[in-house]
C-alpha cells in the first residue's frame, strides 16, 4: 500500500476527492479543510493499493496538483485494516509488478545526478578495482562492483528512453560518461602512485591472472550478463525490490573493467587498455538495451491489463 498526503487548493479539493473516491484500491480517505499554510489550501490524504497508485498519480498530475499545491507518496511498510485488504483485493493486477512510473523517474533523476558523492563512490570503486585487478584478488573486484554506483545513470538513460524524456537522458549520459572518464583519470595517476612505491608492477599486470583475466578478455557470455543484469536491474528498481540491485552490481564488470583500462594505460598496455574498454562498453550497450526493452515490456503489459479490466 501507498500512503498519499495532499496540499489541494480550496477550488479544486472536491475535484480531488471525487478522483479519489472513483480510483479502484484507494482508502482511508481523510480531509482536512483549511489545514495547509504554506501552500494554503486543505489536506486530502488516503491509501492506495501499489497497483493502482500510477492512475491516482497520473489523475493528480492531470488536476495541476503537483503545480498548485502537493503530492506526497510514501510507501506503508504495514497496515492492518479490513478496508486497505479489501483495496488491494478490489485494484487489478498485482503490486509487486505494478510500476510506479513517476516514482521510477524521480528516483532515477537524482541518482543520475552528477555529484561530489556520485564521482566520489565511482573514484573509489574503481581504485579498489585498481588493487583486485593487480593483485587477482576476486574479493576486492566484487567490493568494488558493490561499491559502484553506474546503475543510477543507467537506468536514467533507459526510463528517459521510455518516457521519452531528453532532460533526463541528457542528464544520465553525462554523469555515466564523466563519472567513468574522472574514475579513470583519477585511477591512472592512482596506478602510477603505487607503482612508484613498488606496490603495483607491470610484471603484475601482464601476469597470469585466472581469477580477474576475464576483464580485458570480452566475449559473448559478457554481453549475455550484462542483459540479463539489466533485466534485473530494472525489475528491482520498479517493484521496489531494491536488495536485488546488489546481485544485479556484482554481476557485471563495468568499473573493474575500467579499472583495468586506467591501470593498463598507466603502464602504456594497450592490448588490455582496448580489451577493457571494449568490455566496459559491451557491459553498458547490454544493460542500456535490456532495461529499455524491459520497462517497455511492463508499459505494454499495464496498458492492455488496464483494457481488459472491467
């Protein structure tokens, strides 16, 4: 369930009301006349099943609401009532596969925001794949997928893909591409530090490395991941299932792949630096086409189950 806190201007509260009251899966309809000050107005609040939030948002949006007062959505953890049982009962579909599609591009848009603490995590993410790499310590290489945090702008890029919004891919792309190209300069100069205190060697770098070789070693299987990493990914992302994102983070090899990119460019190793590259990129074009193709799926999936519902 979904818990709703308006801010309605006086003239247009019994309009909301009556959205409310006609939206299948709502409840716990209270208003409080005159109770908002800044922006003046009256406060409507009510519960909605997940299901049918997104036609209750879209209804709010369509009344000007988010303009001349207030939505505010939260997410109700429990709620023991006969009434909001009944609610979900009532609201078509399931809410573990309903999309909250306002919800999606408002979180992506902040976490495809280009930071100090976005640019901060991917530096340090690829740095602590920097030391995996070297020394062919698997562990460190799944701390640093962990740590990474790509997955924002990329799923940016593939909900503005979706809704069509430019703003946001523009956003998205800007932050993945100056994210990794900042990582990786900042890495370089990292490698060429520890070099210099004898805790990295080329000699490390062209050795055998059976657990992290794979890096800078692209082959179908990587681009294979990758999609269905993304197909994870952004099923997590709309059905609120957000542990998921850890095995989604830690199954593809983007920052240690530009990882070995910088350290490989450090020592003037070109064959790895392109074989990385060439990784990174497979990894991104998976994910980009498999959370794209995936949010459309779900958007065709709602649209023809709202069609068929009586």
């Amino acid at each position: 369930m979904l818990h709703l806190r308006l801010i309605s201007p006086c003239e247009k509260t019994d309009d909301v009301v009556r959205l409310i009251e006609k939206t299948v899966g709502t409840t716990h309809l209270v208003v409080l006349p005159d109770s908002a000050r800044d922006p003046a107005g009256d406060v409507v609040m009510c519960d909605v099943a997940r299901e049918a939030g997104d036609d209750l948002l879209t209804g709010l949006r369509e009344l000007g609401l988010d303009t001349s007062g207030s939505i505010a959505v939260e997410s109700i953890d429990l709620s023991l009532s006969e009434r909001a049982e009944k609610a979900e009962a009532d609201a078509p579909g399931e809410g573990a596969d309903a999309v909250l599609w306002e919800h999606l591009t408002d979180a992506t848009h902040e976490e495809s925001t280009l930071s100090v603490t976005y640019l901060a995590f991917i530096t340090l993410a690829t740095m602590i794949a920097a030391c995996g790499v070297v020394l062919d310590n698997a562990i460190l290489i799944v701390g640093a997928m962990a740590v990474g945090p790509e997955f924002g702008p990329l799923a940016g890029i593939c909900t503005a893909i979706v809704r069509r919004r430019p703003r946001l891919a523009a956003r998205s792309l800007i932050a993945l591409l100056v994210g990794f190209a900042a990582a990786m300069a900042v890495t370089v100069g990292f490698s060429l530090f520890m070099d210099a205190v004898d805790l990295f060697s080329k000699a490390q770098l062209r050795a055998d490395r059976p657990n992290t070789g794979f890096i800078y070693a692209p082959d179908w299987f990587s681009f294979v991941v990758a999609v269905l990493a993304g197909i994870a990914g952004t099923l997590s992302l709309t059905s609120a299932k957000s542990g998921a994102l850890v095995g989604v983070a830690i199954s593809v090899t983007t920052v240690p792949a530009a990882a070995n990119a910088a350290v490989a460019l450090s020592y003037g190793n070109m064959k790895q630096t392109w074989g990385s590259t060439e990784q990174l990129l497979l990894n991104l074009l998976g994910i980009i086409l498999a959370g794209t193709a995936t949010l459309a799926a779900q958007r065709w999936f709602w649209s023809r189950q709202r069609k068929n519902t009586p």
